[in-house]
C-alpha cells in the first residue's frame, strides 16, 4: 500500500513514487471511465529556475522532486503502443507517466483464457469474465532507468488502497522507457 495521507502528498517516498501518486490522485479526481493520460517528468528545481511562477514554493521539502506536467491528449483512434512509439522527449524531460485505466483478471483465472482468441475477443473474454478488476494503472519511468508504479482498484477507490511497486506493470513501462531511446 502506499504512503500517501489522505489529505495531500506522499509523506515519505522517493521523488518519483510522490509524482506517481501525484498523478494517480489528480486522475482519481477526475473519476473514472476517463481516456489515457500521458506527463512529462520534470525537475521541480530547473522548473522553478525557469519558470518560477510554475512552481508552488510552499512546500521547499518537494523542490528536489519532479514536477508531472500532463501533455496533450492522447489520440482514440490509435492504439496506445503505436501512439507511444512516436513520442521523443527533449533533453530538459527528465522521464514520464502514463495513467490508464483496464480490465484485469487475477492470476487464478489466467489458466482458464481460451486459447486462440485475438484482441478484441480476447477483450470481450476478459470484460465478461466474473473475476474482473477494473483498474487505473499509472506508470512513470526515468532517463536513468528507475520505474515506479500505482495501482488503483475501482472497487476500492481510495489513496489508502493504492499499491506501489516498480514492477507492477513491466509491459507498460517497457512502452514508456522506449520513448526516451
């Protein structure tokens, strides 16, 4: 479980799992059923060199952190991978975050997947499937390679309920990590 208060902030985390537990309650905020979102991971001290109107100073603990700064909606009508493989981030990015939402199964249902099925009646499977989760995933990955991960269940749709983890979602931060290659 994370260590996010439910009033605000992580209170003790590495600066990349405060940005995606950042962004995970910004999307909580918006609710659900929402369309991927796609950030920019920026340091909140060059930020604040910058542009120092951007960057709030009333918290000086968080000027060492990243700053999420969410970029143009993503497009419907291409499929997420194909969309990511198009993306080069500037040299002033320092890594990014895509939030987005899914249906899951857990593990014990993995052995009962019809074999032979493409994506969309694989999809159709899954989405009939008594076991489901609906999920928000948000994923950040950095220049150097670290990851970090939040995972938010529908059904338990509160800050006290998200998991973190580095690997919880390797396929996705793979996509992402590739956007700075």
């Amino acid at each position: 479980m994370s260590n996010v208060s439910p009033s605000g902030p992580p209170m003790a985390a590495s600066p990349l799992t405060r940005a995606v537990l950042e962004i995970d309650e910004y999307a909580s905020g918006l609710g659900w059923d929402k369309p991927a979102r796609l950030f920019a991971l920026v340091d909140t001290a060059k930020l604040r060199a910058q542009a120092p109107g951007l960057v709030s100073t009333a918290d000086d603990a968080q000027v060492s952190g990243l700053t999420p700064i969410e970029q143009e909606e993503i497009p419907r009508n291409k499929p997420l991978d194909k969309f990511l493989g198009t993306i080069a981030w500037p040299d002033s990015v320092a890594g990014c975050a895509l939030t987005v939402e899914r249906l899951m199964l857990p593990p014990s249902a993995e052995t009962s997947v019809p074999e032979g099925l493409g994506d969309k009646e694989l999809a159709k499977w899954v989405a009939a499937h008594p076991d489901r989760q609906e999920v928000r995933m948000t994923v950040a990955v950095l220049r150097g390679g670290a990851r970090e991960s939040a995972i938010r269940l529908r059904e338990k749709d509160s800050p006290t309920e998200v998991l973190t983890g580095p690997d919880l979602v390797p396929g996705l931060a793979e996509a992402l990590a590739a956007t700075f290659a």
